[in-house]
C-alpha cells in the first residue's frame, strides 16, 4: 500500500526507506516481459499497446516483479501521449510537422478521451497488480525469501512518463537532440495533460524517465511548479557516460535542476549501460542529498535505424548485480533494471539488497 497522502512531499520517500529498511527495489525491463508472455509491440505505442488489448498481461508482468521483489512499480504509460491536446495549443507549422503522427493515431482508431483513458488505466492495473500481490501474501505465508517484514513491506506505484522523445519513436530519447525548435514551453505543453491525468489517477509518485537533457529536466520542474503538483516525483537520467546525459550535457548540472526542485524526492539514472553507474552516482551525490536512485539497462546498446538491441563492451544482464554492494556503498538507496533486464534481474538485486540487511538485523 501507499504511503499516506499526507507526507510532506520532502520526507515521501525517506520515510518509505526506513519502511523498507533504508533501501529499496525497483523492478525491471517492461517491453521484454511482455514479449515473452506473447505481447506483439511492433507498434509506435509499444507496451501502451497492451493497455488496450491485453491488460492481464500487463497485470502479469506486475505480479512477476512483486514475487521478484520490487518494492516500486512502473505504470506502462512511458509511450502513452494525448496528442491532440499538445497540438492545439500549437501553430500551424508545427502542426504541419507533426501531422504523421495525428494520422496514425487516427489510423489506429485512438480517440482524446480513449488516451486518457489508457493512462488511468495504467495506474489502475498496477493498483491492482500490488492488491493482487498483498492479497496473496496475507494467504501464503510461503511468500519469497519468507520473511514476514519483507512480505509486508510497503509498495509504490510510479507514474511511468517517457521523454519527448520517446513519443518521436525514433529513438531520440537515446541521443537527447530535440533541435532549436524545441523550447521549455514546447515541451512543458507536451507533457502537462499526462502529467495531470497520472496525477489525478491516483499513482503514489510520478516517474520522469530517461531525461535526455537539462531542457526537459527543466520543463518539468517548471510543469510541477506552474501546476501546483504535489504528489512526489523522481527524476531519471539517460547517460551516454560517467559524467553526461545523452545530449552531452552534465549529469551535475541536470541533478542540480532536480535538487532545485520541490517536488522531486530522488534522482538518478536509467537506461544507462552498468558500467557507467558508479561515477554517476558519484557526481549525482555531489550536486544532491536527496535520495539516488539507478535502474540500469543490460548493457546492451540500442541502434535506433535498425530497431535493435546489440551486445556492447560492458557489463552484462547477468553481471551488475553483484555491483549493488558497490552502488550502495557509492551513495544510491534504490535499485531495478531498465531495458532487457527481467524478474530474474530484479530477484538478483532484492537478495543482495535484502540479504545484507537481513544480516545486519540478525
């Protein structure tokens, strides 16, 4: 369950540490899962897809991460956009570039109104994913790692919100190269509609993702403040190294924006190959005492011309997890896995996590 909505939005998430025992676990790799369960994501909506028409699997890949360990869960709302109400508020030039997209939503048969709805259902799967897993949990008392503390331990919905380029669908979000069209306004008008509907469907905290540059960090501490939002957010990061975001700019400067911002009750990285983690933790520290958190990806690198996953010099799916110990050490409290990391992944992190603290309790 929640934590009650009448936290200050500065202690939400250090409270909900010390619930769980001064650490936390995200879980994981969401499209991948999908897939695996027969989910076809060929599509511009990629998981949203199944928000449509298959959401007991999406209600699947919740549960697998509950019974993996993960203490927060993200909504499948990263590539859902109400475009129509970004588009209205825009001249007619930008209208013009962005027709494409008007026209395979409407080939799609997706309504204003049916957008919307997909972003609340989101939020509710997910609620009811965690009510699904407590309800168990209460019944079998042969729960994973059977420990009481741990079977009752509070859980989090994250309204998942993708970058403006995650709606391009053509893989901006992995370069953070907008162009000079793109201002704070533009992309404060983006996202404001989502922001709300996510807000207003009940989701424990909002979940700002693979931010590929300053600007859009920006926009949304702009949007939190000029809305007057006080659910909780976190920031998350996409770095190319140990020092930059995608768009080159510095992970300093971009945790700096968050730290400034109200709202904002922790800050990290995803979709960020392993092997860059422990120095970004390290700069993130320096810029902010709020709480860090990684959720790298598999250290796969994504070629967006070919719409695949290739294997890179870096770590491995199978190989971060024994770093936890080290990223804990360096200053994070909250760990999962981004792209093409599973439940499998997410199991590996809550023993390393868990286990140690188990130990220091006995």
């Amino acid at each position: 369950m929640g934590l009650g909505s009448g936290k200050e939005t500065s202690s939400f998430m250090r409270d909900f540490l010390d619930k769980c025992g001064g650490f936390g676990v995200i879980d994981g790799g969401f499209a991948t899962e999908l897939e695996r369960h027969g989910a076809d994501l060929n599509d511009q909506l990629w998981s949203a897809k199944c928000l449509v028409n298959s959401s007991h699997l999406v209600r699947r890949v919740h549960l697998d991460y509950l019974d993996a360990g993960a203490n927060i869960i993200l909504t499948a709302s990263y590539q859902v956009i109400i475009t129509l109400a970004f588009l209205s508020s825009h001249n007619s030039t930008t209208l013009t570039w962005m027709q494409a997209t008007i026209q395979g939503f409407v080939a799609k048969g997706f309504s204003r109104e049916e957008g919307e709805n997909m972003l609340r259902r989101s939020v509710e799967i997910a609620r009811e994913a965690r009510e699904i897993y407590y309800n168990r949990c209460t019944k079998d008392s042969s729960d994973f790692m059977r420990n009481e503390s741990y079977r009752t331990r509070p859980i989090l919905i994250a309204a998942s919100v993708g970058s403006y380029g995650a709606y391009l669908a053509d893989g901006s979000e992995y370069v953070g190269d907008y162009g000079d069209a793109v201002t704070v306004q533009t992309l404060k008008d983006f996202h404001r509609e989502r922001v709300k509907i996510l807000v207003d469907a009940g989701a424990d905290l909002i979940a700002f993702e693979t931010i590929p540059n300053k600007l859009e960090a920006k926009a949304y501490a702009e949007l939190l403040e000029e809305e007057g939002i006080e659910t909780p957010a976190w920031f998350s990061f996409s770095c190319k190294d140990e020092s930059n975001v995608v768009s080159g700019d510095s992970i300093f400067e971009c945790a700096s924006i968050a730290d400034s911002c109200r709202q904002v009750i922790a800050v990290g990285v995803n979709c960020t190959a392993p092997r860059f983690v422990h120095g970004l933790i390290s700069s993130i520290t320096k810029a902010t005492t709020k709480p860090v958190l990684v959720y790298p990806n598999s250290g796969e690198t994504y070629i967006a011309e070919s719409n695949q996953w290739v294997k890179s010099s870096g770590l491995a799916e199978d190989d971060f997890v024994p770093y936890i110990g080290e990223w804990r050490d360096a200053g994070a409290s909250l760990f999962g896995g981004c792209c093409r990391t599973t439940p499998n992944t997410i199991r590996g992190i809550a023993e390393a996590v868990y286990g140690k603290l188990n130990d220091k309790c006995i």
